[in-house]
C-alpha cells in the first residue's frame, strides 16, 4: 500500500476515533491507532495531528477532558443583497 493511502487511512481513522471516541490524551490516541495496525504512530505525530486537524480539549456530558474536532460546515451559505 502506497504511502498517500496509507496516510489517507490513518487521517481517515484518526478523525473517526475523535469523533467517536472519548480521547483523554495524546498517548489514548497513540495506543488505540496502534492496536488497529497503523505503524509509526507517536505522540509527537498525534500532536501534529490534532493541530493539523484542529482538535481542541473540551468537556464531554461527565464534565472529562476529551478531545473533538471543529464541527465541518455543512454547507455555505452566501448573502445576497
């Protein structure tokens, strides 16, 4: 597998698990993109990652620190006057 898919696959997962998952830290992040099979993978890399991304540390509904991304616009809206 080429390296673009490669990292196609490791953004594509490493926004779902910010999605779905409840990430307290860099090293939950490292550990569990590991245990999937993806090589490679540090704390410094998740680092970028998260900023490249940007993911932010906020509150879930039992008041933890997780990580989550930006909402994504749904879609854009234009003012015509």
């Amino acid at each position: 597998m080429g390296n673009s898919v490669k990292q196609a696959n490791l953004n594509k997962r490493f926004k779902e698990l910010l999605t779905e998952e409840k990430c307290h830290s860099h090293n939950e992040i490292v550990l569990l993109l590991q245990d999937e099979g993806f090589e490679n993978i540090n704390q410094s890399k998740v680092s970028r990652m998260l900023t490249k991304f940007g993911a932010v540390r906020v509150r879930n509904a039992k008041m933890e620190m997780v990580y989550r991304l930006p909402p994504e616009p749904c879609c854009l809206l234009s003012v015509v006057n």
